[in-house]
C-alpha cells in the first residue's frame, strides 16, 4: 500500500509539473515574440536616424558646393550666389531640424571656406532660421502641393533678404550701403525659390527621398 502510494503521488508530481510547463510554453514564446517585436523596432529606428543624418550631411554639403561654384560680389564684400536653391530644398525635404541645421551649417561653411569670415555667422542664423521656418509653414500645410511649397519657400527667402539687411546693417555697420543689397538678395532669393521648387518636385519623386522627407515633416502626434 504504501509503494502504491508513493507511485500515485509520483504520477500526481509529474503530471502538475507536465501542466505547468504546458501552460508556461505560451508565455515564453509570447515573450520572445515580444522581445524580438522590440529590437526590430530598435533597429528600425537606428537605421531611420542613420538614414536621415546620412541625407542631412548630404544636403549640408550640396548647399555649400551650390554657394562656392557661383560668387558675385557685393557693394559690401558679400557675394551673390546659388545657394538659396538648396536652402529651399533643404527645408522643403528635410524638415525644421535637419533643413535647418544642413541650410545653416552648409552656408556658414561655405562662408569660412571661402575666406568671407565675418559673414559666416550671420549666414548660419539667417538661412538656418530661413529654413526651419519655411519648413515649419510647409508641414503646417494639409497639402504638399506647388501653391503651399512656393509659400513657404518664399516665406523663407523673406527672411534671407531681411535677415542680411539686419546683419549687414546693424552688426557689420554698412549703413545705407546694405540696403543697396535688398535688391541682388532679392533676385538672389527667386532663383532660389524657383531652383529650390525644381529640384524638390523633381527628387520627391524617388521613392527612398519621398520616405525620408515623409517621416521627417510628418507632425509629431
């Protein structure tokens, strides 16, 4: 009697850890799917930002080799130059951060590359804030058509030409002779706004360049 005993409580012992183990199965696998669920989404993630710092260096660089191939100068020892089709196209596709940080940082440093040193930092503020407005009005718009792009870039192009006028006039101590610029800035920015506009329309139609200014204009919810 007591061997049968031992037996039952045997079978009962194995049968309870048989059940738990059953019943344990599901919820590790649903914790692996969960776990591999996250780094996915980890990883995601990480190549996005790789993606667009690529994107943000490869504008940065575009917006500075546009403003070094063509120099005009200036009454005021600036220059006239193409670099305002970048600008343009920086804030349309990459957004407030990034176009303003490639607008910003590419301009200023073709400014120090160029030996027009008291120039760099105004250039950086200017375009760096032309940008990130121009960007902050063209994702405020419901439609990502010609009407709403060419109001945000000229928006942006404003404050390009009031911005360099302020600089040039307050900071620098031109005077008068900087507002003899407003009318060269001013062409300036409708060559950018009309070269800016092209290429925008022109690259949004690459697939890759489509999802990259998609997540990074997209508001934040």
């Amino acid at each position: 009697e007591i061997a049968s005993c031992l037996v039952g409580s045997e079978m009962c012992i194995r049968d309870s850890i048989s059940a738990f183990f059953v019943e344990l199965n599901p919820c590790i696998f649903w914790s692996d799917v969960v776990f591999l669920s996250q780094h996915q989404e980890k990883r995601i993630l990480m190549n996005q930002k790789l993606r667009n710092l690529v994107y943000t260096a490869m504008l940065m660089a575009l917006c500075c080799v546009a403003t070094l191939v063509i120099k005009i100068p200036t009454v005021t020892g600036g220059y006239l130059n193409a670099g305002d089709i970048v600008v343009v196209l920086a804030a349309l596709l990459a957004g407030p951060l990034y176009g303003g940080v490639a607008a910003g940082f590419g301009s200023g440093l073709a400014d120090v590359v160029s030996g027009y040193m008291s120039y760099a930092p105004g250039t950086l503020v200017v375009k760096g804030c032309a940008a990130v407005v121009a960007a902050l009005i063209f994702r405020a718009c419901r439609k990502k058509n010609f009407g709403f792009a060419l109001l945000s870039a000229i928006c942006g192009e404003i404050i390009i030409v009031l911005g360099y006028f302020v600089f040039e006039d307050f900071i620098l101590g031109y005077g008068l002779a900087a507002a003899g610029e407003i009318p060269g800035n001013a062409c300036q920015a409708a060559v950018g706004v009309a070269g800016g506009l092209a290429l925008y329309f022109a690259l949004s139609k690459v697939p890759q360049i489509r999802e990259f200014a998609e997540s990074v204009s997209a508001k934040k919810k």
